[in-house]
C-alpha cells in the first residue's frame, strides 16, 4: 500500500510539474497575451484535472466521484464506524465540510454539533 502511495504521489507530482510548461508553451503560442491564451488555458486545466483523477480514482469516472462526495464527503464511511459513533453520541464534528456525517449520524438518532 505504502508503494502504490508513493508512486500515485510521484505521478501526481509529475503532472504538476508539466503544468508550468504546458502553460508556458501556450502562452508563447498565443504571442504572451494571457487573453487570447485563455481558452487553450482553461483546456489545458481539463486536461490536467482529468490526468489527476486517472492517478487516483482510476477504476471509477468523474461523476461517480462527485456522486460518492455529494453522498459521503471525503472520506467514506463504514457500518463499523457509524456504529462506533453513535455509541458516543452527542458529538461535535469539527472540519464538517458540507455535513454529509453529521447528516447520517442524524438520521441513525445521534445528537452532533457539526462546524
């Protein structure tokens, strides 16, 4: 697991890295006028984004990532871990970001705070 991690971040950082030079080669191409450079700028952007998902998410596509964060945030939870959760009620949930645990642990009758 340890290596996957490591080569993941390494062709993450690879990508990055390409970004500065694929946007230089852009700008030149478009004579320096950041303006008339936007379009390829913004393609570029897709493109770069869509190379990062592949790094970290390639067995599923962009929207079922979106749909897996709009259902669990970040990080997703288990049975296990709702469970053990609620054994704790009430709870304050800090770093909540759009409130989808606090939402679930709501709905199994805990009692959260969540900032």
């Amino acid at each position: 697991a340890i290596l996957a991690r490591r080569d993941r971040e390494m062709r993450l950082r690879s990508i990055m890295a390409s970004a500065e030079g694929r946007s230089k080669e852009i700008l030149v191409q478009h004579g320096g006028n950041g303006a008339a450079a936007q379009p390829s700028l913004l393609k570029l952007h897709g493109q770069l984004v869509e190379e990062a998902h592949q790094v970290m998410y390639p067995s599923i596509s962009r929207e079922e990532l979106q749909q897996r964060r709009q259902t669990f945030g970040n990080v997703k939870w288990t049975e296990e871990v709702m469970q053990q959760l609620l054994s704790y009620s009430p709870l304050v949930e800090v770093g909540a970001g759009e409130g989808q645990w606090q939402a679930e642990l709501r709905r199994r009758g805990a009692d959260v705070v969540a900032f």
